[in-house]
C-alpha cells in the first residue's frame, strides 16, 4: 500500500487533468477514469507545485502548511498517492 513520504519527490500522475473550481479543484484521471474533488485550495497548490518542489514537505510549507498541519496534508497526499492521482519522481 502506497503511504506519501514528504520528504521525498512526488508529480501529478501524467495522465491526471486539473481543473480549478471556487470550492478547490477537480482532477479527472484518464488512465483509470476516477474523479477527485479537492476541497482546500492550500491542497490545490500543494498539488500543483509537487514537480517543481524537491519534496512534499517542501510543496506543503511553500503552500502555506504549518508544520503541525503536515500529518494531516501527508494522509490527503497519501489517499491522492493511493488513487493514482500522484506518482513518485526521481529527483
């Protein structure tokens, strides 16, 4: 099972379209045809920031994550990790 270590490089899945929305964002995956709804925008940018990041944590922190806040956002990339959403990089 696929668990999101912060501290390392992480990318939006090639085949996952992201679509902004006042509430957070849709992101539609072709390959597998699922369907997320992010629902914070701090997510959002989280999400869209991973591939120029060098780390998760990174992306979170330049998000405006609090520290504290990390756990929480490392179990939302996990789920995202979890549904192919997003994949691992090397860095």
């Amino acid at each position: 099972m696929t668990t999101v270590d912060l501290d390392r490089s992480w990318e939006l899945h090639p085949q996952v379209s992201v679509r902004p929305e006042p509430f957070g964002a849709l992101l539609y995956h072709f390959g597998t045809r699922k369907l997320t709804f992010l629902k914070d925008g701090r997510l959002l940018a989280v999400v869209q920031s991973l591939a120029d990041a060098p780390t998760a944590r990174l992306a979170c922190l330049a998000a405006g994550v609090r520290e504290d806040e990390l756990p929480a956002y490392g179990r939302a990339l996990t789920a995202l990790a979890r549904s192919s959403m997003v994949v691992g990089r090397n860095p």
